[in-house]
C-alpha cells in the first residue's frame, strides 16, 4: 500500500494544470467571438458577458486556488511529520477525486446543488484528514 502523500498532492496539482489549459481554451476563443481586447479583462466582472462555459472553467481553476491550498499544507505536513500511512493516503486519494468529480460538474452542468454536495463530501474528508493528524500531533 502507497503511504506517502505526495502521489496525491501531485495528482490536484496536474488536474489544476488541466483545468488551467481548459480554461484558457474555452475563454480566448469566447472573448474573441465577444469583442473583448485583454486589456478590458483588468477588472472584476468584466468578463461576465462571456458564455457560461468560460466563466465556468474559471470559475473552477480560482476554486483549485483556495481550499485545495489547506490541503496541499495538510498533506505536507503529514508526510514531513512522518505520518503517512495508508488512511492518510486513502483521505488524500479521495479528496483529490470529490476535487476532481466537483471539477467536471461545474466545467460541465454546473448543477449548484451536486456541486455543492460534492463540495461537503470533500471539505469532510479534509477536516477528517485533518482532524486525524492533530490527535497524532497533540
């Protein structure tokens, strides 16, 4: 059994670079067809008239850029402590998928109700990740 964290750190962090590419092609082309110069992009909202399928891939990369980061420090932390072990691993390799699966809903249906969901399902299993390494720690 794998019982180092960083497969799985890894594994968010390339699925971020995926989600970055996609990004980028769904906005580059819609803010063409819109008429949208880069330059009017330096402000919040300035964007909001491009379709829902580019918004919505950058919607998802900004959400890779927040809670993932308490995860990318958790895991860390467990492996530098040298508390790796196989449940450990199993959290992270779950979390990175609920990220994944909350990924693929919103860059696709978007249905807020799922999303949200799989958004609980993976903040549950961070703050039991979590939670596990402090009672080794303290």
């Amino acid at each position: 059994m794998q019982t180092s964290m960083v497969a799985p750190v890894m594994a968010l962090v390339a699925w971020s670079l995926v989600i970055w590419v996609w990004m980028y092609v769904q906005r580059i082309p819609a803010m063409q067809k819109a008429g949208i110069k880069p330059q009017d992009a330096r402000f919040p909202g300035s964007l909001d008239k491009l379709p829902d399928a580019a918004r919505q891939a950058a919607d998802n990369y900004n959400h890779l850029m927040e809670q993932p980061t308490i995860f990318y420090a958790a895991a860390l932390a467990i492996e530098v402590a040298g508390h790796a072990d196989g449940m450990a691993v199993h959290f992270a390799w779950v979390y990175v998928g609920l990220r994944v699966v909350h990924s693929l809903v919103q860059t696709t249906v978007n249905l807020v109700a799922l999303r949200f969901l799989v958004f609980v399902l993976s903040t549950g299993v961070l703050a039991a990740m979590v939670i596990r390494e402090l009672m080794k720690l303290f």
